[in-house]
C-alpha cells in the first residue's frame, strides 16, 4: 500500500493524464480530505464541464482548525507530492493558474512548498502564485478562499454561485485540499486507489502529533499507535471543532474511513481525533470552545454574530456556576434555531459541536445547572 508520508518526496516527470483521469479518481472513490468529504470526481467533472482553457486550481492548505496538524507536515515533508497533484489538476481541467493558498502562519510548510516550487519547471513556475491565508477559523472555508482571492476579504459568501461556477476573477475554480491533491499525484503515479488517512491526535495523548493509517484502522488502534491515552478519555472528539463529541466506548471501536463514520452519522472532518481526559471538565472544555467559535464570527449575519455569542455566554455561564436556571433550556432551544439560517455554514458547524456536547456531556450539565439552583434556591 503506497503511503504520502512513507512515499520519497522526489521530483520526476509528472505521468500523462487527460480528460479520462477523472474517470480513475471517480473509480478510486477518492473523497475530499479537507472536511466534507465530498466525492472527488464530481468536484473536477464541474470543473471540467464549465472551462474553456482558463479554470483555476486553489492550493488549500489554509489548515485554520486549532487542533489540526496534517495538511502543514504534508505541505512540509511531501510538497512535491502536492505540487504535483496540482499541476495535475491544472492539466486535466485545462487550468492556466494555480494558487498555493497557505495559512500565514504556517511558515514551514510555505518555505518548503517554495523551496520546491523553485525547482520546477518555467512553465510550472509561471503558472503558481502564492497566498497567505488569514489566520481566521473560516478562511479555509471554499467561499471564504475565493472572496479573499477575489476581495481580499476571507469570509464565506453566499452560494450559489459554486467555486466551479464563478471563482477566482469569474472563472471556474477547484479548491482542492492538499491531502486530497496529494493522494491524486499518487493515483496518477502507481494507479493504486488511496487507502490511507491522515489524522492529527490531540488532547489526552501520550505523543500526539500525526499519524498516517490505513483507512480500516479504529480510533482505539491509532491511539495505540501514538503511546496511547495519558489518562481514561471522558469522551473523544472526532472532527475538530465542526464535529463531534463520542463516548469512548463507541468511538473506540470506529474505523477512520470515511463511510463508515458515516453509517454513524459522524464525520472526519478535517482529521482530527482529540482525547478529553477524565480530569479536565467537559462543561468548561464545551464553553472555551463555544466562545473561540463564537469570537470566529464572520458577522455577517444575526445567527453567527449574535446567536453564537449568546450560546457561547450562556454556555460560560453554566461552566462558571453562576447561570440562571433557564440558561440550559434556552441553549438547548438556540442551538437548534440558528441552524441553515446564516450567511455561512459558520453557525451550523458550530450549533453541531453544541448540540453533541449536550448529548455527550448531559449529566455534566446537568450537574452544573443544579448546583446553580442550588445557589439561587
């Protein structure tokens, strides 16, 4: 099984590929590693379809979840493999410009993506421009890419119109996460469909860090794998700040590929696997988080703006045992209403992490809410 991180980051002629290649990624049931998971295929057949030799390839390498880590090792150690994804990419959509769109404040992995861009062909050269992208938690956002390339402003806008549609000065766009570029170059080199992942463990681990596994491997191995938990794990957070809280004894036992977190309505994510040990409050964790989305606000809109601030106040509230006794049912209400009524998906991402840690974490607050009671009794 070929490896991004086990494969030799050398420079070698990029293999002929054409219109059909999109036809081996869609065979390969290669899906987005940037979060959604979206199908690959379908994304560059958009593309494809809409551009007329002048579609743009964006480089998404933004990586502005706290926790995450893979995209920036990959970008450092494998930044042949990623450009070579993209120039693949700009082959097969008949692209003219590609766009390395790289967190500002990933310093290593930009200087390593241009160390080896340097060596690249004139041609190659000619076609790439780099971009930092702002250190704000929805600036990898595909929308909030394109406005800020467009605009110089990093916040989602309204779609339609898609990326493919109308991007990068109007023209069609793909906006491909570096992992799942990365995975294309080697599709592209050895034919074998990609069967591993990339994950970041966080939080409670012995060596957290990223690991690179097969995509069957459980959440209980690939702990394992990094020495294991520092301590027994209250619960397990899969996906990053957008997804979700598990119980450990049902997160242990998850395979990391794609469909099978689905079949159980979860979801990677942006590859994040984070440990919440026992000893670190899970109400005080819900609300520290609450508040770091809610100050991510794109303010655009009342239910980002607004309805996060409020979940995220009632929230701290509830953890500082010091909430009036309606804080608990009234977050719970909220969670639900802001939900598909914002700008951006903002909201939502994070109404979803709120809504599972109330599931998750019930007894906690309600712990909480009753020795509030208590002081108001």
């Amino acid at each position: 099984m070929t490896r991004l991180l086990g494969t030799p980051d050398t420079l070698n002629p990029l293999p002929p590929v054409g219109a059909d290649f999109i036809d081996a990624i869609e065979r390969s049931r290669l899906m987005g590693r940037g979060g959604a998971a979206f199908p690959v295929a379908a994304k560059w057949r958009a593309v494809a379809q809409r551009s007329r030799g002048n579609a743009v390839i964006v480089v998404n390498g933004a990586e502005a979840e706290p926790q995450s880590k893979k995209d920036r090792v990959l970008m450092s150690e494998r930044p042949n493999l990623v450009l070579d994804g993209a120039f693949i990419a700009a082959r097969v959509l008949r692209a003219r410009n590609v766009i390395l769109y790289i967190g500002e404040r990933h310093d290593v992995a930009r200087n390593a993506m241009l160390r080896a861009l340097s060596v690249r062909s004139e041609p190659e050269r000619r076609m790439v421009t780099v971009s930092a992208a702002p250190a704000r938690y929805v600036a990898g956002a595909e929308a909030a890419a394109i406005h800020f390339l467009n605009e110089g402003i990093a916040t989602p806008t309204n779609v339609p119109p898609y990326p493919f549609e109308r991007g990068v000065g109007g023209a069609p766009t793909l906006v491909q996460n570096v992992e799942t570029l990365a995975h294309v170059a080697l599709l592209a080199r050895t034919g074998e469909t990609p069967r591993t992942v990339l994950v970041t463990l966080a939080g409670g681990i012995k060596k957290p860090g990223v690991l690179e596994v097969d995509a069957q491997t459980t959440i209980g191995e690939a702990v394992l794998r990094t020495g294991g938990a520092t301590e027994a794990p209250r619960a397990i957070l899969i996906g990053g700040y957008f997804g979700h809280w598990v119980e450990p004894e049902q997160a242990w036992d998850l395979a990391l590929e794609a469909e099978s977190m689905r079949r159980h309505g979860l979801g990677l994510g942006c590859g994040v696997v984070g440990l919440l040990p026992v000893s670190r409050c899970p109400v005080c964790e819900t609300a520290a988080i609450m508040r770091y989305l809610a100050g991510e606000s794109s303010a655009q809109c009342g239910p980002c703006f607004f309805g996060l601030r409020a979940l995220a106040d009632a929230c701290t509230r509830i953890a500082q045992r010091g909430s009036n006794p309606e804080d608990l049912t009234r977050m719970q209400r909220w969670a639900v209403e802001v939900r598909t009524r914002g700008a951006c998906r903002h909201p939502d991402g994070a109404a979803m992490f709120l809504s599972s840690s109330l599931q998750v974490f019930a007894q906690e607050f309600a712990s909480h809410r009753a020795h509030n009671l208590g002081r108001t009794a």
